[in-house]
C-alpha cells in the first residue's frame, strides 16, 4: 500500500467514524433527551483533556494559561 493509499483509506475512515459517532449521539438524544447527552458529552470531554494534560503537560487543568 502506497503513502497515498494509506491517506485514503485513513480518510475513509475517518469519515465512516464521524458518521457512526453522529448517529450514535442522535440516537442518544432521542432516547434520553439532549440536554443529557450534552452534559455526558461534556463530561466525557472534560475527563479527557484533564488525562491529557495529566499525562503530557503534567498538569491536571489549565491553571498556566493566560487570560
């Protein structure tokens, strides 16, 4: 598989994942309502970019930036 190939089918992918994860969160908000699965997709984010910087910036929350 050429370097071209393999960006293609990186790409498909990609886009194959997008929509999965689309129709699973709208089916989400069709079973348990919207504002729930907004305040899971938060959570879920905010444990995520909290084991992020954890893990690459050895800080837990961004308490080094400037505002």
């Amino acid at each position: 598989m050429t370097n071209l190939q393999t960006g293609q089918a990186a790409a498909m992918a990609a886009a194959l994942l997008w929509t999965f994860s689309t129709l699973a969160w709208a089916l989400a908000g069709r079973r348990i309502g919207s504002l729930a699965v907004c305040l899971h997709r938060l959570l879920i984010t905010s444990v995520f970019l909290a084991l992020y910087g954890g893990l690459v910036r050895h800080r837990w929350l961004p308490t080094d930036a400037d505002g």
